[in-house]
C-alpha cells in the first residue's frame, strides 16, 4: 500500500538526540496554549450562534466561499501531509513529490463533478443527495454505511498517527494526547458545531499555510532563494538519485489505481463533501474550490522544498536518528534555522491541524448517525429542531469518545491500511452512488443501494487480502490479491452493479423526480 | 429565500412550465454544454496527472534528464501537474460566470411567468 506506506511512516518511535524536540519548552507549549484559548473563545462566540440544526451542522450557511476555501484546506491537509511528505522528500527524494501531485488532483475533479450539484441537491450529509428522488429509507442506511465507515477508518488513522506525533514533539505520552485531542475538539464540536469547527479549521489552514511559508523562505535563503543551488547541494550530498522518480511507481496499474483512490476518494469523503453546505449557494461553492485547490497546491508545491532543504542541512542521519519515519524533517529544520521558539510554533501548527481534521471527521459521523439515521429513518424524516440538535450532539458524543478510545486500543497498530481503506471506500462505496444519482435518470433505489453496498465490500475484501494486511499485518506469507490499492476494479464494480441493478429494477416514481431534481441541479430552484 | 423558490417550485409545477422548461431546447443546452465543459477540464486533468504517474511508471530514464545543473525533468513536471490542476478549476469558474450563470438566471427568469 503507497498510501499506506507514508502512514506506516508516522508510527516510527522517537530516540533521544541533541534537539528540545520531544520534550516540552516554554515555547511550544505556550503556542499551543494560545491556539487553543484563542479557537476556545471562537467556541463560546460559536456557541450562542448556534441553535438550530442547519447551525449545528452548516455554520446557518452563512460561510463564504473564501472561507469556506481556507476551512476545505484546513480540513484536508493533515499532519500526515505536512510531516509525512515533507519527511518522505527528506529521505526518500523525489518520490515524496509524487504523493503531493495525488493528494491535490482530486480537487478539480470534485469542482467538475459534484461541487455544484451537491450544494443544490443537499441538505446537511451526501446522503441527501442520493436519497433525493428514491425511497428513504434503504438509501439512507446504505448511504450511512459507506459514509461512517469511510469517517471511522480515517479517524483512527488520524487518532494513532497523531498521538505517535504529540509524543514526537511534546514528549506527551500517547494516551495523554489521545485524549487532550479528544476534549478539546469535543469542545469545538458540541458546542460550536459547524460555526467553531468552520473557525478552527480556517485557523489552523492560515497558521499551517503561514508556518510553511517562513520555513521555505528560510530554507531558500540558504541557498541565495535559488531552488537549483539547493538541488545542487541535495545530488552533491545524496547523488543524483535523489531527485530522480525511484521505486514507488513500479507498476502501471498499481499507480493509475492508486491515483484513482486519491482523486475520486477526495469527491467521496463525507467530511469534505459537508463543508459544501456551508456555502449560500452553488457558486459560492464553485468559487470555494478553487480558492482550496489554490492554498492546497501551493502547500504541495513547496511542502517537498522544505523537505529537501532538510535533507541538505539537518541530513538524513539526524532526521532518522529522530524518527524512523522522517516525520520530524520539518520541525526539525524549522528549529536549525529560527531556533526553539519557532519550533514551538510549527509544533502547535501540527497540534492545530490534527485538532481541525479530527473535528471535521467527528462532525461529519455525527451526521451520518443523527441526520440520517435517526432523523431520516428512525423518525421518518420528522423531528422537531429540538430533537434535531439533540441527537446530533448525543451523536457527536458518542463518535468524539469513540474516537479516542480506539485511538488508545489501536496504539501501536500498524494502521497503514486504515488511510487506504478510507479513499478505497469513499471510491468506491460512496463516489459512485452519488455521480450516479445525479446524472442517471433511471438510477434507482436497488441500484444505489448496491452499488454502495458493493463499493464497500469489494474495496475492503480486497484490501484485506491484499499486501498491506495479508502480508503486513497478519503476517501470511503472500498475498491472495497482489494488487494494493483496489481502487480501480471496486470502483468500476460499484458503478457496473449500480448499473445493471437499476436496470433491472425500474423505478418510475425516481425517474419522475428526476424533473424536480434536475430543476434543483442546474438552476438551483428550491435549493435550501 | 430558500422558502420563497420553494414554495414558487410547487406553483409552477402545477402549472407545467417547470415541465416545459426542462424540456425546452435552451435548458437542454445548458445541461449538454456543462456537460461538455466539465468532461472536456477532466480529461484533460486526466491526461495530465495520469500521463504523468504513467510516464513515470513506463520510462524512467525520460524523466530523469536533467533540465538544469542537476535539476531533473520530474521536478517541473511534477509543479506543471498542480499548477495546471489548478488552472483547469480556474478556467472552469471562468466559464461559469461568464456564460452558465447569465443562462442560468434568464432561464429561472422564464420559469416566473
């Protein structure tokens, strides 16, 4: 699993070397503090907005599209992005890029696909738009399925990795993190709801934007802000091989499937598609798109910069004597150029982005529970407001304390999977059914049903016999399925059985609706 | 303002001109034309990330020339690839102000009569 890999990567352990990183200073204590007071005060202003469910889980759709821009890249870009790839260009070169081009392309895609129809069509969740002209209920719950499965894989991903990363740069012991990040973005979420978290994360997307920004500044200045000089230094120092493509791509398919996971697991990822709700209107969330695809590839742009200069003047040996993985390549060149207190500020950076994409995460499981569930198809569709927000923050309980739990029982789990499985599934299980309802006129209630349903086992049966947990986990000697990501085959599986499925059950009620909808779609009549 | 087209929606579906627009040339242009616009920025999203990943898979040694001193052809092309990403959603949004909004608001505009 490539994917896989780079997560594997953020499990390595610390060890002792001449560096404050991995014991707490006054500094990055003190940045972590006044992020968390400043995003707390941010909370309680929040809180008194938000009343209502479309406040609870859409900010009252009052976010514009600038920020809306800024909150999408605060909830996409994780610390894995930020520590991992930079980390992966410090010891592995230029294949470190290659990741960073993945995580970016899905982004036009979601604005030429889904951006617009989905902001229309929807209320708070992707399943609205699904279920939007068939019956509720099945839909509802398929939907549901695929949409909390692809949240939990990716919270614990994001749970193990970043408790491996507090004790990293804090010193904090794993459990410790685990559950400060669990506090303070259950704080954020019940009771800011999507108002506190909108705020969070367009704080932590500005600071993250911001630290990087100074550290290719000084990183460059190194090298009279001539990036040739400092490839230079990288092919003296490392051979030419360095910014060569090396061994990630070895094989075609592996590759075209893994970017397929990447880019459509992007328009499948329920905490990604319900910041679209936010937005007033269509264009609103046309236009936060691109400012989004903006701010993310400008941070893959020079996130591999950084990684070089790393390389260069804090070198690969100190770099692994920190961490196996590479992960600290950043905080580490950050404290070599500007000293302790900016690595106490890149430090809560990280603390801040971990805290943003959880919250996110926690949200977006609430309301696959809440709304669809229980409102949807416990009540039928008819719960007072009251009810509403009730069960959405019992929901979001319920997840944020989850999330901390199997961040404790996974400690130490080779969870390298877990972020594959989630774009595998969003690909596969969520993607399909979503494109499908919006331009297929005779998609019906059966064929989204199993097309998300077959989505979702075929991409994680595949997975499980694939390398990554065969092999690497429960240690068999070979794999049954060689292939490790298996976007390409459970994804054209979903869209071929949501097909034929559909044409096997006519719907004539959803293909009445289709009218409705369409009015909905491209001219936003009645969009909420 | 949501209630409002909301509840014009039911007003006009009683009337079938929702019904007649959705079936009028000019809305099945728009739809067709969106279309096309969108598939058009895909492929050549696809051609460019994809041909990318698959150049590099099938001919290392291409990408491996130097361009600089040192600096290796994989290192432009992997910025091209991001930047073009993202001039492909700028040109989308381009279009969209320029000609699917304006169409849009005068077809809403037929749907009020």
């Amino acid at each position: 699993m490539n994917l896989g890999a780079l997560q594997q990567l953020l499990l390595g352990q610390a060890a002792p070397a001449t560096t404050s990183l991995g014991r707490p200073t006054v500094e990055s204590i003190g940045f972590f503090f006044l992020i968390v007071a400043v995003t707390l005060v941010i909370t309680y202003w929040a809180a008194k907005r938000t009343k209502t469910s479309k406040e609870f889980y859409a900010a009252g759709r009052s976010v514009s599209a600038i920020q809306n821009g800024f909150a999408l890249a605060g909830d996409y870009m994780s610390a894995a992005s930020f520590l991992g790839i930079s980390g992966m260009v410090a010891l592995k070169g230029y294949d470190g890029m290659i990741y960073a081009t993945g995580w970016l392309v899905g982004w036009p895609a979601l604005m030429f696909l889904i951006a617009e129809p989905l902001r229309n069509l929807g209320k708070f969740t992707f399943a609205d738009v699904v279920a939007f002209r068939l019956r509720q209920k099945p839909v509802r719950i398929a939907a549901a399925i695929g949409g909390i499965l692809t949240v939990l894989t990716y919270t614990i991903a994001q749970m193990v990795g970043s408790g491996s990363l507090i004790k990293l740069m804090f010193g904090l012991q794993y459990e410790y993190a685990e559950i400060i990040v669990g506090v303070v973005m259950l704080a954020y979420v019940l009771f800011g709801g999507m108002i506190a978290t909108t705020w969070v994360q367009i704080i932590k997307a500005v600071l993250l934007l911001f630290g990087v920004t100074v550290m290719l500044i000084l990183v460059l200045a190194q090298f009279g802000f001539n990036p040739g000089n400092l490839y230079q230094a990288v092919a003296t120092k490392y051979g030419q091989s360095a910014l060569e493509p090396g061994a990630l791509i070895s094989s075609p398919l592996e590759a075209v499937s893994l970017g397929l996971a990447l880019m459509f697991g992007l328009l499948g990822l329920p905490h990604i598609l319900m910041r679209f709700y936010t937005v007033p209107d269509a264009k609103a969330a046309r236009k936060s798109v691109l400012y989004a695809t903006g701010f993310i590839g400008y941070f893959y742009i020079i996130i591999p910069i950084v990684g070089f200069g790393s390389s260069v003047l804090v070198g690969r040996d100190l770099i692994t004597k920190i961490d196996k993985g590479g992960n600290m390549a950043s905080p580490l060149v950050a404290e070599l150029l500007a000293g302790t207190p900016f690595l106490g500020f890149i430090a809560a950076v990280a603390f801040a982005t971990i805290l943003a994409v959880v919250a996110g995460l926690t949200l977006a499981g609430a309301s696959a529970y809440s709304h669809d569930i229980y409102v949807n198809v416990i009540k039928g569709g008819h719960a007072s407001e009251e009810e509403q927000v009730k069960a959405a923050k019992i929901a979001t309980v319920i997840f944020g304390v989850m999330a901390v739990l199997l961040g404790i029982l996974f400690k130490g789990q080779n969870v390298a999977y877990m972020v594959g499985l989630t774009f595998a599934v969003a690909a596969s299980a969520n993607f399909p059914a979503l494109l499908l309802s919006i331009i297929w006129k005779r998609m019906t209630t059966w064929g989204a049903v199993w097309s998300i349903l077959v989505g979702t086992f075929v991409s994680i049966g595949m997975i499980v016999l694939s390398p990554t947990v065969w092999v690497d986990v429960l240690k068999n000697p070979a794999p049954i399925i060689p292939i490790k990501n298996p976007a390409i085959f459970s994804m054209t599986a979903a869209f071929l059985v949501g097909w034929v499925v559909s044409l096997l059950t006519p719907e004539a009620e959803a293909q009445d609706k289709f009218e409705d909808e369409k009015l909905r779609t491209y001219l936003g009549v009645g969009a909420e | 303002m949501a209630e409002a087209a909301r509840s014009n929606l039911k007003e006009v579906r009683a009337n079938k001109s929702a019904h007649e627009l959705l079936e009028s040339p000019d809305f099945k242009a728009l739809v067709a034309k969106r279309w096309s616009v969108s598939l058009l920025l895909l492929a050549l999203l696809f051609v460019s990330y994809y041909g990318y990943i698959l150049l590099i898979a099938a001919n290392k040694a291409m990408v491996s020339q130097k361009v600089g001193e040192v600096t290796t052809l994989a290192i432009p092309l992997g910025v091209f690839v991001i930047v073009f990403a993202w001039i492909l959603t700028a040109l989308y949004i381009i279009w969209a102000n320029k000609s699917y909004d304006p169409e849009v608001e005068r077809l809403k505009g037929q749907l009020k009569h």
